[in-house]
C-alpha cells in the first residue's frame, strides 16, 4: 500500500468512526462504511488538508470507493 493510500485510509478511519481495517480499497462508502452525505463534504475537507490539494467536489462524488477515493487523491498529489 502506497503513503498516500495509508494516509487516506487513517483519515478515512478517524472520520467516519471505523476500526482502519474496515477501510480497505473495495469498501464502499455508504454500505460498507456507513459514511452519511454530510460526511462525504468533510472527508474532502479532510483529504485536502492532509495533502494540501484541491478536489473537485462534483467529480469526488464519483468516488463511491475507497479505490477511487485513493486514486483520485493520488493523481492530484502527483499534479
């Protein structure tokens, strides 16, 4: 697992209150991980400021993942 998915992962975890081994790439947010939609806005909140980025938040809903999610994060970071 890459930095960058590890940190994903721990912010992941620390917001929506689940055990970090529950947060794995194929776990979806809503039915695997209970993630609300308000949660949705603050995880991006989240993950921008952990990796100082900026993500488009109509393309982030796409994201239904934590794969994704990760993938995302990753292409930005990498700019």
């Amino acid at each position: 697992m890459s930095d960058v998915a590890e940190r994903c992962r721990k912010v992941i975890a620390e917001l929506l209150k689940v055990p970090a081994g529950k947060v794995t790439p194929e776990a979806h947010f809503v039915r695997d991980l209970g993630m609300e939609s308000v949660q949705s806005i603050e995880l991006i909140a989240a993950l921008e400021e952990e990796f100082d980025i900026e993500i488009d938040e109509n393309r982030a809903q796409g994201n239904q993942t934590v794969a994704k999610a990760v993938a995302e994060v990753e292409r930005l970071v990498k700019g």
